[in-house]
C-alpha cells in the first residue's frame, strides 16, 4: 500500500479482506442500475466528451485551497480511519480528505482520475469515533467501486442544467441523464454502507451514526428499534396516493431515505453473504475480468423480483400481483371458453401447477 506519511496499520484489530473485489459488497441494486444508466441513450457519447471537459484540476485545487487537507498534521484522528479503512478494504493508493467548512453533515468521494473524499465540519462534530469510522469506510467504498467518476458528472450535470434552465428544451436531455444518475446514484449508497460496515464492523455504530444524521446529536432520545420502525411503517404504509408520492419526494435526492438505509443494512448484516465475507470467502478482483455481465444483470433482475414479491408498498402490491396473476388469469379465460384442459389440474403440463415453476394458485410471481 502506498502511503508516504506512516506506515498502514488498523487502529484495533479488525477483519482484513485482502483482494476483495467491490462486487462482495456491492448491492444489486446498484449494478444493474449501473447497467441501465450505460444503456441510456446518448450516455456514453456524454461521457466520454464530459471526461475530457470536468475541471477536474480546478476542483482539487478549490480543496486545497479552501478546506484542511487531512493528514498526520491535520485532523489525525481521520487520517488513522482512512490509513485504516484502506488497509481493511485493501485499496492500495490512499485517497486524498479534505475536511471542510459546512455545518451540514455531509461526505461524498468525487474525482475522475483519483477519488477524492471529502467530509463537512457538521458531520466530523457529529459523530462519535465508530460512528465516523463507518462513513470513513463507506466512502472509500465508493474509491474502491469506482463510484466516484459518476459522482463528480452528476454534480457537474446538476449545475449545468440549472444554467441552461432558460433555453427552450436546453435542460431536457441533460435531466434525463441527471434522473437516470440520481437513481444509480441512490443505489450505490447502499453498496457504500456496506463497505462502510465491513470497514468498522460495528453494527450499531453504523445505525447510529444513520440516526444522528436524520435527528441529531439526540442519542439519549432516540432508540435503533424504533428507529427501523419508522422504515417499516414508510415500506407498508399508505395507499397507492402515497405509493406515488414517495416516488416523487425521491425523484430529487441522490441518497435513500435514512431509515431505508439503516433496515437494508441491518437486513444485509445478518444476511449468510456478510457472514461469508467475514469469514474469508468473497470475490476477488484478480476474478472481476472474468465476471459474467449477464449473470450480474440476472442477480441484480433477481433481486427485483425478489423485492417487487416480498414488498409491503401498496404499488409494488399491484405490480406483482399483476405480474403473477396474469398466468391466472389467462388459465381462467380458457377454461370460461374452451373448458378445462384435459389433465389441467393434475398439473398435465400446462406449466400452473407450482411444483412445475409456474404461478402455481396464489397469484404471487415465481423467482
């Protein structure tokens, strides 16, 4: 590991992952999210001319000369967490921190050619030394994932189409890749706070430091439970008016919900892939060439289905109910106007009974 300043050493001794590749951690959401945003039309030709025209230097230069670099000299303390964040994660080249002056707890990885990491003085006062751990962790799982050359074309984006707000139809292609980055973007929050656990493998200081961030520095009032309470009642409540709604308040934002975090993450931590991952066995990055574009985007369609079936929201409800009831329904048109085929329930090949993997008779989509 590269470091000129002192040797990379964790500050207590935790699980090392050596090799790991970022698809152990990744959430399948985020990569096939990823793969629709690259299918986009006109993306990758944005891209590649956006690649070339990001002040990128002019950026790193505004850090060095506007926030604290963090170092040895610097806010010590944050330099142990990266120096020991990267050794965990085994990511070779330590990133670059700044912190900076924002009373808004913030922290975000950009930067095309080299992550940058950079953390807000609201959010450093905040958290406590686990708790800063974790988002120290979760950003260099954005380095690590290559997350960081997306996030710095969204910002950039995101600024261009307010400057080009005026003109008629200026902004409408440029919204289009901002919406679709946006919801990659969200997505691949989940995958850095899992990387941010692996980093600080503390559960509960990474669903503490979630709940400072959506209600302060109230520990004393506030309580993990109830917490993920708020997540299930939000996933289950409502009808298809509040369905829609919570599509729109999302529309805007480039991070999930808090209390949708903290349940996915404590779902993921007591999940058999976590316990695998801390016991050693976990994909490495010398295997990501010879990984399967399709399987991926088969596990991250699983994933959907999976989640579309299993969720307590009124409008995925409908959709599954839709999508599994549809074979149903086509059964019973048939037997209204031609009879019951032969065989038909005795599960003769008509692909209805469930234990030949069709929707079988309770209206719920298979796999």
């Amino acid at each position: 590991m590269t470091d000129s300043s002192s040797e990379n050493v964790p500050g207590r001794h935790r699980t090392r992952f050596p090799g790991i590749s970022s698809r152990a951690y990744e959430h399948p959401a985020d990569r096939s999210a990823l793969v629709a945003l690259r299918r986009l039309s006109g993306f990758d030709t944005v891209f590649k001319a956006l690649s070339g025209l990001l002040p990128e230097r002019s950026l790193r230069l505004l850090f060095l000369s506007d926030s604290v670099r963090v170092s040895d000299a610097q806010f010590a303390h944050l330099h142990t967490m990266l120096r020991d964040a990267c050794y965990i994660l085994d990511l070779e080249k330590v990133p670059q921190m700044y912190v900076t002056q924002d009373p808004k707890p913030n922290a975000m990885c950009i930067g095309l050619d080299e992550p940058i990491i950079m953390v807000t003085t609201g959010l450093v006062e905040l958290l406590d030394e686990e708790e800063m751990r974790a988002v120290v962790g979760h950003e260099v799982g954005h380095a690590l994932s290559g997350h960081s050359v997306y996030r710095t074309i969204l910002l950039f984006l995101t600024n261009l189409a307010v400057k080009v707000a005026w003109i008629p139809l200026g902004n409408v292609a440029v919204m289009a890749i901002v919406t679709a980055l946006r919801e990659w973007f969200r997505k691949s929050e989940l995958s850095a706070d899992r990387a941010g656990l692996l980093v600080g493998q503390d559960l509960q200081a990474s669903m503490r430091g979630l709940m400072k961030i959506a209600g302060g520095n109230h520990l004393h009032e506030m309580n993990v439970d109830a917490f993920l309470e708020q997540a299930e009642e939000y996933e289950a409540g409502g009808d298809l008016r509040d369905s829609v709604l919570k599509i729109l308040n999302m529309l805007p934002r480039t991070h999930p919900f808090t209390t949708v975090r903290a349940a996915e993450l404590k779902k993921w931590a007591e999940s058999r892939d976590y316990q695998r991952i801390m016991d050693g066995h976990y994909p490495r990055r010398t295997e990501d060439k010879e990984t399967s574009v399709t399987d991926s985007f088969r596990e991250s369609a699983s994933h959907y289905a999976d989640s579309v079936r299993s969720s307590k929201d009124p409008l995925m409800k409908l959709v599954g109910d839709i999508a599994g009831g549809a074979g149903d329904l086509g059964g019973r048109l048939r037997d209204r106007f031609t009879g019951p085929a032969a065989g038909g329930n005795r599960g003769g090949g008509h692909g209805n009974s469930p234990k030949d993997g069709g929707p079988g008779t309770t209206g719920q989509p298979e796999g």
